[in-house]
C-alpha cells in the first residue's frame, strides 16, 4: 500500500483562520476530498493523513467530521492549545482516527515556544497517551527543538517537510539540524515540501540535494512520503511529485522493502494509532 502522510482539507466558507495560507489567492478556494482523490487513484496512494491547518479546535472538528465521511482518510493530525496546564489526551485519544497532534511553530512569533513548561508538558502527555507529535518548524526553531527532545519521553516524533529549509536557510545549518534530531531513534522526517520551499526551482539539484542529505541522514527507515497538497500545487501537480520521490528511490537504489517503508510502512510506525482497512494490508 501507499500512504500520503500529509495533506490539507479546507472550505472558505468555515472561516477558520488558515493564515498565511489565505492571504494568497491559489488557495481562497475548496480544497476537498473530491479535489484530491482522482490524483490518488491515478498515482496509487490508497489512503492519506489529513493534517491540520488552522490553531483552532473547531478546525480540528470538522476535520475529523470529514474524516469519519471519507474512508481514505486513515488518520488526523489535530490541533490542541499546548499552552494550556493539561491538555485532555485521553478524550483526544478516544475521538476515532486521531492519530496525533501538530506544533505549528511557524505560526508563533516566539522562536522559543516549544520550550515553554506547560508545552513540553503536553506534548510529554501526548506521547504518553500513544499520540504522534508533529512539529511544523524552521530555521529559527532548530536549537529550541534539539533542546526539548530529549526532554520528551519515547514515542514517535514527525518533522514536517524536511524541516523547513527554505533558500536562504544554510544548508550546512540545516544539515547540523538534522543530525542532531536524528539522535533521537523515533524521530521521522516527512519528505515533502520542495515545490512549496523552492517554487518553481523545486526540480533543480539544489533542491533535490535535500532529499539525498535526508536520506543520508535519517536512512530509509524514518523517511515518509508525504505531499503537502494543496500548497504544493502552485508550482507541481499531484503526479509531478509523486514521480519525482520514486525517481529519487530509483536513483539512491532503494530496494523494495525500503520503498514500501518509505511509501507507508514507516508513516504506519510513526503514527501507531492509525488504522489501515484490512483489505489494504499486505
């Protein structure tokens, strides 16, 4: 099987606050289940996580609303208010495919919010309660998020998109990052993000160069293929990206166990709460 790790659900109409998202005018429309499934089926992806977009709750509801409608949707990465004393994990748990929550750091002016108490606190609580915890983070983060790891108890950590490193980012900074991170034995890194990091440069060999330091530094075992639909759309289609990463495993010589690891198995592991319809196992 194969599972994209990371896409988008949004309406307009909900008017939850996706900034920066909305400000530009690609993305003031639906994107919906229906936009996306005719890509799966072309490009095989039998299932997808659908990941949050908004720092809102109510988003998080309508998301699993969704969800629980579209049987594709094998799992949600929801948003909760980290800043609070404790977070309700046990409730989160019980609400079907929840499979874990996101730190939209990026969305958050101090660079050192993950750092906060009652932060590391629940996403110590989340871990616990078997929730995946997924980090959304960028250059400016790196030092605060080496700094919490080890703070964490075991249990899986997912980076988005490579971490974030946009053009003017160091790729030797980043590589440093990286490294450090992947100390950490759960944690996983989503390959995704190069035509919204690099526009329409994504297909260059210095964006490309990105998937090969990942790979040489995470390894085929906690890499995941992930698309970022719908911001990846403005500069490559479903397919284009799709081609690209088994074009990138073509070319590093990965066997098929190791495909079949990066196309789903390891987005299984890093999200044990995930349930795969039995007909999609083999």
């Amino acid at each position: 099987m194969r599972i994209d790790a990371h896409v988008h659900f949004w309406q307009p109409g909900c008017n939850f606050d996706n900034r920066p998202i909305a400000h530009h005018a690609a993305y003031r429309r639906d994107f919906m289940p229906e936009h996306l499934l005719p890509a799966l089926d072309a490009c095989g992806i039998d299932g997808v996580i659908l990941v949050q977009t908004c720092p809102q709750t109510a988003e998080t509801d309508w998301l699993l609303a969704l969800a629980a409608e579209e049987q594709r949707v094998l799992g949600v990465t929801a948003w909760v208010d980290l800043e609070v004393p404790r977070c309700d994990f046990e409730a989160l748990a019980a609400r079907p495919k929840v499979v874990g929550i996101r730190a939209q750091l990026r969305r958050i002016a101090d660079s050192a919010f993950i750092e906060r108490p009652n932060v590391v606190a629940n996403l110590c609580g989340a871990l616990a309660a078997g929730i995946n915890v997924t980090i959304l983070a960028e250059a400016r983060h790196y030092q605060h998020v080496a700094s919490v790891l080890p703070r964490l108890p075991r249990g899986p950590v997912t980076l988005n998109h490579l971490g974030l490193p946009f053009p003017d980012v160091e790729r030797a900074t980043w590589r440093s990052a990286m490294r450090t991170f992947a100390r950490r034995p759960d944690f996983n890194v989503q390959l995704s993000g190069l035509p919204f990091l690099f526009g329409d440069a994504w297909r260059q060999d210095h964006a490309r160069a990105l998937l090969d330091d990942a790979l040489d530094i995470f390894g085929s075992e906690r890499l995941m293929f992930a698309s970022d639909w719908p911001m990846m759309l403005r500069f490559a289609t479903y397919d284009a990206w799709v081609d690209a990463v088994e074009s990138f495993m073509t070319r590093r010589g990965l066997s098929d166990g190791e495909r079949h690891a990066l196309l789903a198995d390891n987005a299984r592991r890093a999200n044990p709460r995930m349930q795969v319809p039995m007909h999609h196992v083999h």
